[in-house]
C-alpha cells in the first residue's frame, strides 16, 4: 500500500473552503431551498450598501467559489457570471446613501438584503446570513459568523454583492470626478480625504458618516 503523502516541512494547516454543509442541514430542518445573503459597502465613506442572495444548485456548482474578500477582481466577476449561469435563483438589493443617512448602517443593511431576497425568483425556506445579527427578512434566517468563509451560499452572494457594488461605483466615478470612486470604492483612502477637503461631500457621501463630519467640520470646531 502506497503510504499518503506527507505536506511539506513548515507547510501550515491547508485551507478549506466553504461547503454546502450549512446549507443541507437547514434544508432538511425548513423543508425547502436556503438561500445565502451577504453584503458589501457597511464601511465606506460614499456609495450605497449592497446585498446579494443566491440558492445554489448543488448538483451544477461553479468551482472556486469563495469569500468575495478571497478571490481577484478578475475572477469575482468570472464567477459572477457562472452564479447567475447556474444558480436556481439569485438577487441583488441596494439601500440608498439618503437611506444610510436616515435608517443608519445597520438597518439599511437589513433593507438591502431583504429587497436581495425580495429578488429571488424561488421564495426560500430559510436563510443563511453572514455575521451574527438577525436582521428582519421574508424567511427565518440562520447566522452564521464567518459565513462567507464557510458557506458556498454566503460566499456566492458576497460575490454578487461586491461586484454590483463595485460597478456603481464606478459609474459614480463619472458622475462625480475628482474622488476616485473607480478605485477606492468610496472607502478610506488618502485620495478620498485629500478630496473632500478639496471639493467638499458629493451627493453619493454619506453625510451621517462621523468620518466625513470630521472631515467637513472647520478646525478647532
């Protein structure tokens, strides 16, 4: 018998990827499909927030699906293609910056994912939902910490999420020049705080943001 073949010495422990582990049991105790939800854009300074919902077809399953944060520009929208291909539904939901400013982050988060979930051609069982708040949506959900790292559902909407993020705002690129959105995506980047000071808040800012107040507030204020 061929002894298994040992990693190399120093290697560290291999990485694994998300499965449909979570994904079967919860379909097994809902008696019907699961859907993954995650989102994209809590943390910027400009630009809405962003959520995607995905049931996966476990028996056509595009390979490399990982953690959006995981994967290259390039090969986040290669896969984006293939989810959309072959998932058996799939949604993508916003919520506005005016929204942000008026509900806050959290709840406008919850507002994207639900319209994400709104979007599935298949009304899901049940949800699996990246992170651990239990945001309102039109199933029961299931938090799963890390999900996007440990299910091929959650891993599949952060992909769709972040990729019709990133194009919008790169659209708002051209709407309002001179701050970068194409490359920072509307987050914290020294081009981005050289810009405001210059230009002042665009209307795709988040004017609740403390950043941003702190930005625009006069010095000594």
């Amino acid at each position: 018998m061929k002894a298994p073949s040992k990693a190399p010495a120093g290697a560290g422990p291999r990485r694994t990827g998300p499965t449909l582990t979570l994904e079967l049991a919860l379909t097994d105790s809902s008696g019907g499909p699961v859907c993954g939800v995650d989102e994209a854009g809590r943390g910027p300074w400009a630009g809405p927030v962003s959520a995607g919902a995905v049931i996966l077809n476990p028996d056509d399953l595009p390979e490399g699906i990982d953690d959006s944060k995981a994967l290259t520009h390039a090969r986040r929208e290669a896969l984006e293609i293939e989810i959309k291909a072959r998932a058996l539904a799939w949604g993508v939901g916003f919520a506005s910056v005016e929204e942000i400013d008026q509900l806050n982050i959290l709840q406008a988060t919850g507002l994207a994912m639900r319209r994400a979930v709104e979007g599935l051609a298949i009304p899901p069982a049940a949800a699996l939902v990246d992170g651990s708040y239990r945001f309102k949506l039109p199933c029961p959900i299931q938090t799963v910490v890390k999900g996007d790292s440990l299910s091929l559902s959650i891993a599949a909407a952060s992909i769709l999420a972040k990729t019709a993020r990133d194009r919008l705002m790169v659209e708002l690129d051209g709407t309002y020049p001179g701050y970068g959105f194409a490359g920072h995506k509307g987050y914290n980047a020294p081009i981005h705080a050289a810009a405001l000071k210059a230009l002042g808040p665009s209307p795709a800012h988040r004017r609740s943001w403390a950043p941003i107040r702190a930005l625009l507030e006069p010095a000594g204020g």
